[in-house]
C-alpha cells in the first residue's frame, strides 16, 4: 500500500493521469450511493494517504496566504498538483454524468444494488487491515482492537438512522450539511450519502445535481471545501502520527457500514431476514465481492514482483 506522500513536485505521466481520473470517477460514484463510502474506494485504489497529504498541503496554502506569504513558493511545491486535479476531474464528471442514472439504479433496484456494494465494501476491509505495519501492530494490539470494535459499534448504530426528505431546505441549511457530510467523504466505511440520506439532504442534493440547480450546488460545495480544510488536518496527523491505531479505527468503521448495505431492509432501516428465494441476491454479493478481491489481489501480486526485483 501507498504510504504517505511527503513533497513530490514530478510531473503526472499521461498514463498515471488517466489512471487516476478512473480513480476519481470510482470516487465520485462511491459517494452517489448511500452507504458506500469514496474513502474505501480511494483505500482499495491505494491513493487515500496521498490524498489526504495532498489536500492538507493544498489547505497549509490557504493558510500560508493568510499568516505567511514568503512560504508561498515551497507550499505550492509542495502538493501534487497533476495527481490532485486529474482525481477532481474523474470525480466531478462522474457526479455530473452519472448522478441520475446512480440514482435510478439504487431506487428501481435497491436489493441488487446494497447486495452488489455489500460485497465490495466487506472484501475491503482487509486493506487498512493490509497497511497496518506488523511491528507497530505488536505494542498496539489491545488499543488497536478497542478502536476496531467502537468504531464497528458506532458505525453500525449510526447506520440506522433515517430522516424524511426536506423538500425545500434553506441554504444555510445545505452548507452546514456539506462541511459534515465531507468529513465523510474523507472517511473509509462512513458515507457521504448515507449522511445526507440520515440528514434528509440526500434527494434534495441529488435532484440539484440532476436539475443543474447552481445556487444549491455552489452552497453545497462551499460548505464542502470549508469542511474539508477544517478537518482533513486533522486526519493528516492521525494518518502520520497513530497509523496503526487510525486504520484499525477505519477497518471498524467499514465493517459497521454494513448494516446500511444488508440488502433486505424496510424503507425505516429495519433488518430483514433474506427471504426464501434470495439466490440471485447473494450471487450479487459474491460478484461485488469477487471485483474487489480481483484489486486487492492483483495490488499484492505487483507489490510481490516489486519486492523480487528491488
């Protein structure tokens, strides 16, 4: 795994830009779907801790702007421009693009589709679990394993909240929203959606996108990027600072997100038992799962051919 990415001013390869845009645009439909959260697929991709170095950099010159000019120059160097933008453009194209169709495949189909993301979120969880380093885990089992099993507790019961529709939410309303619904974007097994859903902000955002209502999404993405720079910081540090005990706390909180992805729920987020002819549901959850672990698996293959020829 991809670990975190300290001043890298190299151009972006044509290549490595295309890839990275197909990362973003995995990204950007992650978020689209309650339940399924933009920072497993930015984990299983291995460019999470890159991106959070990246946008924390891109936040230090915010405040560089502010407090310090003369470090300028070294800020701007400091981030991975191409990598950053060749992400964004992958990610705001999938929003734009693929917001209704997204939308119609998880309302007309809701079954197939928390049964198809419920096996690729679970096969994910052994990426944090991947990336956490053996010597650092052996004198932090028993914290490390705390923070697994509160942050599957609280996710799960996070994950049983619901709220109806607001049909005409204020502005101040939807910008207050998006600084907290970020924070989950940059989270592994917390939703953005699902945040918006539980709030009720969900469809209200989503018709914005779909109807190109510019007022709302404007506000909507103020409040993101004022979220982002509050909170990305902070992540940064954990990341760098407390690696192992921040991935065990990501592992809990995917395996927690489950309860949102179980396929057979009411429309209130009440557990169902699957019914009798429900071959065809878990074939989806076998295939999601099977796309992943055909990542996952992969990823280890090169990461072993790397280690024999260094």
């Amino acid at each position: 795994m991809t670990s975190p990415v300290k001043a890298n001013t190299s151009k972006t390869r044509p290549i490595n830009a295309v890839i990275n845009v197909v990362f973003g645009a995995l990204i950007g439909l992650a978020e689209l779907v309650p339940g399924v959260s933009g920072g497993t697929v930015a984990l299983v991709a291995g460019i999470y801790e890159r991106a959070i170095h990246n946008g924390n950099a891109l936040v230090h010159i915010v405040r560089v702007l502010i407090s310090d000019r003369s470090q300028l120059k070294t800020s701007i160097q400091n981030v991975e421009w191409g990598f950053l933008a060749s992400v964004a453009v992958g990610m705001i194209g999938a929003v734009f693009t693929m917001s209704s169709v997204m939308h119609h495949f998880v309302d007309h189909h809701p079954v197939t589709a928390r049964a198809l993301f419920l096996g690729m979120v679970a096969i994910s969880i052994v990426v944090p679990l991947r990336m956490i380093r053996a010597e650092s885990l052996n004198s932090q089992k028993l914290p490390a394993l705390l923070l697994f099993v509160i942050g599957t507790i609280a996710t799960f019961f996070a994950t049983s909240m619901t709220s109806e529709p607001k049909t005409d939410p204020s502005l101040l309303a939807v910008f207050f929203v998006a600084m907290v619904a970020v924070c989950a974007l940059v989270l592994p097994g917390v939703s953005g959606s699902f945040i918006l859903l539980a709030l009720g902000f969900y469809e209200p955002i989503i018709q914005a996108v779909s109807d190109r209502n510019f007022t709302i999404i404007a506000v909507f993405a103020a409040g993101a990027i004022t979220g982002l720079a509050c909170f990305i910081k902070i992540l940064d540090v954990l990341m760098t600072r407390h690696h192992t005990l921040t991935l065990a706390t990501m592992a809990g909180m995917m395996l927690g997100s489950l309860r949102a992805l179980w396929p057979w729920q009411t429309d209130n987020a009440n557990l169902l038992w699957p019914p009798a002819s429900s071959g065809t549901t878990f074939g989806f959850i076998a295939l999601g799962a099977a796309v992943v672990a055909c990542v996952v698996l992969t990823e280890i293959l090169l990461e072993r051919k790397n280690l024999h020829h260094k």
